[in-house]
C-alpha cells in the first residue's frame, strides 16, 4: 500500500479573490489558511508539502517543505500542484487540502485515509449534487498518472471519468471553499456589506 503523503494546494493565481487566498486568516484559528491546513494534515500524515508559489514558499517554516511549480505546468490551475508532487514522490498517496477549505477538519481528513482504495485513481468528497471534490480527496499514484497523461482535462474530470472511492461528507460545510470576496462573506470570514 502506497505510503500517504500530505499536500496543501496554496500556489494558485487568487485572480477571483484579488488578493492570496492561501494568506487570508482563518476565522477560527487566526492563522493563514495555508497554515491551518497545513497543520491539519500533520495529523493525518507524518510528512506534509505545501505546493506554493515562490514568495510564499520563503515564508514556510523549517518543517514544512515547499514544491513550486514547473512553469511547464504554469497554465493547469490546481493539476499543476498535483503534478509536482507525483514527480517529487511517484510511488506515493498525496492527501490533498486546498487551502480555501476553511472549513475542513481532521475528522474529515482521517476518514478520506481510513476509507482509501488503492488501486483506484483515488478516494474524494462528493457534496450534495454528486459532484466530486478532487482538492479534498486522496489521490494515488494511478490517478496522479492519469492526470500527468491529460493536465489540461483538470483533476475533477480525471478522477469522476475513472475508478474512485466517492464519500458523502458529514457535514456539508466540509466542502465549502472560497474563492471571492462574496464566497468570503457567505462563509462569515468577512463582515456583511453595510
């Protein structure tokens, strides 16, 4: 069985937010999303990356290591990071955590570990319409290949086209991202407009 590596995904553009969205203060915790989720998956995983651009990847602590995008990839969104880590470590499962899913937790997290199918292309959320949610999910090494073999058809397409273990969330607020200030609002992490 493929070890279980982890992943936040904190390098993406923030073009709809307007500002990086991996920085934005947790409304819990305070600290920056990616931290929080960084720190999340430390407990469902011994070792965690955070795959991030270069400014951010200057401020990670010693502990956690950064993998920055090849700007081959620079064009893919979120497969971009995917990719970096299959070829950082190919043999590996990467648990995967965006960083705009504010309201993710390690219960969350520990139930996509503990209900992992190797063998398939990975093991993801589906919400309430039955759409998958790749970017809180276990991808393993298949579904990593898959992906390296069609960058441009994106994560979701990869693993709903082919074998994955899909889990209806307990709570639905899991699968809440945000990705504009609107989304910020609705998720209570900024005040309402007055």
């Amino acid at each position: 069985m493929p070890r279980v590596l982890g992943l936040v995904l904190a390098g993406g553009r923030s073009a709809r937010m307007g500002t990086d969205k991996a920085r934005l203060l947790h409304p819990v915790s305070g600290k920056p999303l990616w931290r929080h989720a960084a720190e999340l998956l430390t407990g469902c995983c011994g070792t965690v990356f955070v795959s991030c651009r270069d400014g951010l990847a200057a401020e990670l602590p010693s502990g956690i290591p950064p993998l920055t995008d090849s700007p081959a990839w620079d064009d893919h969104g979120p497969a971009a990071g995917l990719l970096t880590a299959h070829r950082h470590a190919p043999d590996a499962a990467w648990l995967v955590l965006a960083a705009d899913f504010p309201f993710a937790t390690a219960e969350g997290l520990r139930r996509l570990v503990d209900a992992r199918a190797p063998g398939l292309l990975g093991t993801a959320y589906v919400n309430m319409q039955g759409v998958l949610e790749p970017l809180l999910a276990v991808w393993e090494p298949e579904g990593l290949s898959a992906l390296s073999l069609a960058p441009g058809h994106g994560p979701r397409r990869v693993l709903d086209t082919g074998p994955c273990k899909r889990l209806t969330p307990d709570n639905a607020r899991l699968l809440v991202n945000v990705n504009t200030p609107e989304e910020l609002r609705e998720a209570g992490m900024l005040p309402p407009r007055t």
